[in-house]
C-alpha cells in the first residue's frame, strides 16, 4: 500500500488549521488503499522518508525561511534520502525525482523565503513537486482550509492512482 509521509510544523492554532484540512483531506473518503503517516517535523525521521512514497510538508515562515523545525527535519535526513550536494556542500541538483511531494506555508506578511529556502533543499532530493505550493498570508479561512483539503486530496489520490 503507497504511504503519504506529512510532516509539519504547526506551532499555531491558525498553523494547524491548515494542517488539519491537509490530513482530513488525504483521507478523504473517496481515495482508497494510501497508507497516511503524520509526523511533527522534529518527529520524523530518515525511515519515515525512505518508507514513503509521497510527502506533504508544512511550515511557517520565519524570518524570510522556513521554520527550524522542518530545516532540523532537513538536516536529519537529507543525505540518508537521497539528498545531493555540491563540491562546496550545498544542495545541488538532484537526478530528478519520482516521488511526488506538495508544500503548504503559512506567513503574516511574506512566505517568499520560506518557500525559496524549502524547494532548494527539495531540488536536491529524488522528489518532484507534484501540486503548486499553498502559501497563505494573514488569517486562515475557509477558501484557505478549502485549498489545504484539495492538496492533501492531491496527493493521497496520486498515490492510489499509482
């Protein structure tokens, strides 16, 4: 059965609000036979990765990055998932992913940095995105829970497609 890993970092009511319509959506009721794993993202681990066949990862934006949690989560499992580096020790181009993968981002006033800082390390990984990235400014609504609800239904139904 293909697994959808999500990981997140939700430190917020408004945070989890998203992340909540995330997860109701990858169970919706009618994508069938997608295992659904949710981990906090100083939860996860290269094992949750490697077991997977999709991500969706959540983040606030802080500072113009993303938070500290995702990039701990980053750092943790970067190499060990396939990740590639350059001769300088940065992330470089990976060979190109088959493993589809979605990012949803919450910020008060800019979440540009935030989602720069995670598709670069992403670039480096065997994933590909596979859903356009959910930013979301401000107060959360329903039009925002409502897009939060279709990408976890994206992926987890990209899964049971096979």
């Amino acid at each position: 059965m293909p697994r959808l890993l999500i990981v997140h970092h939700s430190p917020t009511p408004t945070v989890r609000r998203l992340t909540d319509a995330v997860v109701a959506g990858a169970h919706d009721d009618a994508i069938e036979g997608v295992e659904v794993v949710v981990k906090h993202a100083l939860e996860a681990t290269a094992d949750d990765v490697l077991t997977a066949d999709g991500y969706l990862l959540g983040t606030t934006a802080n500072f113009g990055y993303m938070s500290g949690a995702l990039k701990h989560f980053f750092d943790t499992i970067f190499l060990e998932a396939g990740g590639a580096l350059t001769e300088d020790g940065s992330a470089g181009a990976g060979p190109g992913g088959k493993k589809p993968y979605g990012l949803w981002v919450h910020g008060r006033y800019d979440a540009t940095g935030a989602v720069r800082s995670v598709q670069s390390i992403v670039q480096a990984l065997p994933w590909r995105q596979a859903a356009e990235v959910l930013t979301v400014l401000g107060d959360v609504d329903e039009g925002h829970t409502d897009a939060a609800y279709e990408l976890g239904g994206t992926l987890a139904a990209l899964l049971s497609a096979g």
